[in-house]
C-alpha cells in the first residue's frame, strides 16, 4: 500500500529537524575550536609583536624568511591530504567506516614519505638556502630547525583534519590553547636570548606539544569509532588521492609557493630586501586575524557540507553556504577595521612610517573572507579542476605586480594580494553559483 506524502505541516517539521542537527553539528565543531583558535592566533601575534620590538630589521626579516619557506615546503609534504580528510571521511564513517580508516592511512603515510624526500632536500641543499635566502654563512643548527619546524607544521595540520573529520573540534581546541600559551612564553624568550633562530625553536617547542596532544586525541577518536588506520595502503584509497588530492595539491603548489617567490622576487631585488619580507611576514600575522573567523568557520563547515553533497541535498548546501558566507564576510569586516585604523600603532619601530602595508593587508582580508568557502562548495561537488584553475590569475597578477614594481617591497605584495584575492574571490563566486545551479537541475531532472 503506497503511504500518502507527508503535509505541508509535517514536511515544514522535518526541514525544521534537519537544519536543527546541521546547525547543531557545524555549531558544536565550531564553537570549540574557534575560542582556543583565537586565542592562539592572538598569543602568536603578540608574541611576534613583541619580538620584533627586541630584534632588528635584518633579523626578523630572516625570521619572515623562514617562516615562509616553511609553509611553501609544507604543500609538498602534505600533497592535498588534509583537504582529502575532510571531503571524505565524514560521508566514509556513515556508509562504509573501512574506507575512511584506509583515508586516514594512506594520508599519513604518503606525507610521511614525502616529508622524509623534502628533509633530505633541506638538508642537501641547506648550505644555497642559508647563503641565497638567508644572506649568512651556511649553518647545520639553522638547517636543523627548519626540518624540524616543517615536519611539525606539517604533521600538525594533517592531524587536525583528520580531528575536524571525526568532528572533534574539543581536541583541537585542547591543542591550540596549550601551543598559544606557550607560544606567548617562548618565542619573545627566544628573541631576547639568540635572537630569530630562537624565535624559531620557540615555534618547534609550541608545535611539539600541540602533535603530541594531537596523536594522543586522534588515537582516542579512532579506537572509539573502532577504525583501524595500520596495515598497507589500498591501490582503491591510494587512487582517491590522486583522483581528488592531486588537483588540490596542484592548487596549494600555485598558492604557498608563488607566495614565496613573490617575497623572493623582492628579497633579491630590493636593497632592504630582508626588511621588506619581514614586514609582509608581520602583515600575514594580521591577515590571518581578520581571517580568523572565516578559516575556523571553513574547517568546522567542510565535514557538514560533505555529508549534505553525499546525500544529494543541493538546497541545503546552497542555504547552508550562502548563510556561512555573508557571516565570514561581516565577521571579516569587524576584525579589519580596527586594524585598518590602528595601522600605525601595531607597527614595530623599524618599520615606522609602512602603514600602507597593514592598511592593504586588511582590506585583502575583506576580500578573501568569502574565498574558501565557494571553494570548498565546489570542492564537494566534485569540481576540483575548477579551484585549481581559479589560483591562475592570482598567481599571474601576484608575481606580475613584484617583478614590476620591486621598489614598493611589502606594499607591491600585499597589493598583489588584495587585487588577486579579489580576482580570484569574484571567479570561485561565479563558478560556485553555476555549479549549484547546474546540480539542483540534474537533481530535479532525476527525480
């Protein structure tokens, strides 16, 4: 007997119910991660704040230096798999719990080869970065640091997706107030005491403690859902990341890397090239506050948006995205303004008078708050391809705008990331809005 469709009252009730539970899930994994998250990413600025007030120009410039050349290192160890993590695992847990496991494994283990290759390449080549990038005589200690900064870094980041995946936003939160309190404490000590390398084994004690928190938490998760992460990677897991990880990955290569040849292109072309970079490095740290919501809104967001693709609920991922969206946007408008008036005041005294740069990095942040969040809308509809050619025109005008104007240093980068961004934001919105449009019609002709 076929039971008769459900009324306007009851269908009205059960809408109701769903959004409840996505409000519900997205909420619990946000609200636990972004306190700690904030008061993270504050602790870290004001550490910098403060070490660059007991350093000189040349020697934070090298602490920017470094800290860039970590994070473009890091897209090669990681080759797409945190992205991976959370597209997948939290549809894999409901129907099939052993292909999220076999997720979990073959991302660990593909980075940890990876990072093996990349230490090795720091090591060879550790003697050409010390003299090109870092303008001193060739230092095994300095070399030292930096492979074991990059594999902290990169470690960290994979766990916490792989956290964020199972939703377990109360770990991360855990990890993250610890590493701020501790960042607070030693990377201004560090600077007083042996100046930017000791900023930097500030940053590796901090992160230290934030994987060893990280993997006692993940293995907890695990053995709870009862996943089984040892044992060889499947040729059907390890396709999956080539298929989906590879564009992505291709994507993080255009970004962190062009990033740092833009600083590069500066550094070399510049008479105060090391100060230059240090100031767009210092820029970063307020580029990351202002989009402190936002990349805590788009982790916590990825695993709800994933499970609604899997379910075919389009309506859903459109509501639940555009609502996400003009948040991150207002959110990102508060946190820029008053950075944006206090430009002068949070700058350290070697840089008086570089105002500009602050100014153009929060506006950049207005720009690219509403960035990912297309991105990872078309991201769980499969359109990969379509991000990763959305990084193009961003990589053309940021490089563009440092060869050609190397002279205005860090305002030539953040310029070129304000005007980029820019380009880039108002392609992923166009993209995104098609491609929602062209899968609720597929949807519709279907049923």
């Amino acid at each position: 007997m076929l039971q008769a469709p459900p009324s306007g009252r009851l269908r009205g009730f059960v809408q109701s119910a769903r959004a409840s539970l996505i409000a519900g899930r997205f909420l619990r994994l946000l609200g636990w991660s972004s306190a700690a998250t904030l008061f993270d990413r504050a602790s870290l600025l004001l550490a910098v704040f403060v070490s660059a007030r007991l350093i000189d120009g040349e020697s934070f410039g090298r602490w920017g230096v470094a800290q860039s050349t970590v994070g473009a290192v890091q897209i090669f160890v990681l080759l797409g798999s945190a992205i991976l993590l959370t597209r997948f695992v939290p549809d894999d847990i409901k129907r099939a719990p052993e292909r999220a496991a076999g997720t979990i494994r073959t991302t660990l283990a593909i980075a940890a080869v990876a990072l093996g290759v990349a230490m090795v390449g720091l090591v060879i080549f550790g003697d050409e970065i010390a003299r090109t990038l870092f303008k001193e005589a060739p230092s095994v200690e300095l070399i030292a640091l930096l492979t074991v900064w990059l594999g902290l870094s990169a470690f960290w980041v994979l766990l916490q997706a792989a956290l964020m995946a199972l939703e377990d936003g109360q770990s991360i939160a855990i990890s993250s107030g610890a590493t701020g309190i501790l960042c607070l404490a030693l990377i201004p000590l560090g600077a007083s005491t042996i100046g930017y390398r000791g900023m930097m084994a500030g940053v590796i004690a901090a992160e230290a403690v934030r994987v060893l928190i990280l993997t006692v938490q993940l293995d907890k998760r695990l053995e709870k859902f009862d996943l089984n992460v040892l044992g060889p990677i499947s040729k059907r897991d390890f396709q999956r990341l080539v298929t989906f990880g590879l564009p992505v990955f291709l994507q993080s290569l255009l970004s962190a890397p062009v990033m740092w040849l833009a600083q590069m292109i500066i550094l070399q072309r510049t008479p105060n090239g090391l100060e230059q970079v240090g100031l767009f490095n210092y820029a970063l740290l307020f580029f990351s506050v202002v989009l402190l919501v936002s990349t805590k809104v788009n982790q916590a967001a990825m695993p709800i948006m994933s499970s609604l693709a899997g379910e075919g609920r389009i309506a859903a991922l459109a509501r639940t995205a555009a609502v996400i969206a003009a948040a991150q946007l207002v959110a990102a408008l508060v946190i820029a303004m008053p950075v944006f008036l206090m430009a002068d005041w949070v700058l350290p005294p070697d840089y008086a008078g570089e105002a500009l740069t602050i100014k153009l990095i929060a506006l950049a942040g207005i720009v690219v708050a509403i960035q990912t969040m297309a991105a990872n809308t078309l991201l769980v509809l499969d359109r990969q391809m379509t991000v990763l050619f959305s990084i193009v025109p961003w990589s053309v005008i940021m490089i563009g705008i440092s060869w050609y104007f190397p002279e205005f240093g860090a305002v030539s980068l953040t310029a070129g990331l304000l005007i980029g961004g820019g380009v880039r934001t108002m392609v992923l919105i166009t993209a995104c809005a098609v491609t929602l449009a062209g899968a609720w019609r597929d949807l519709g002709e279907r049923a």
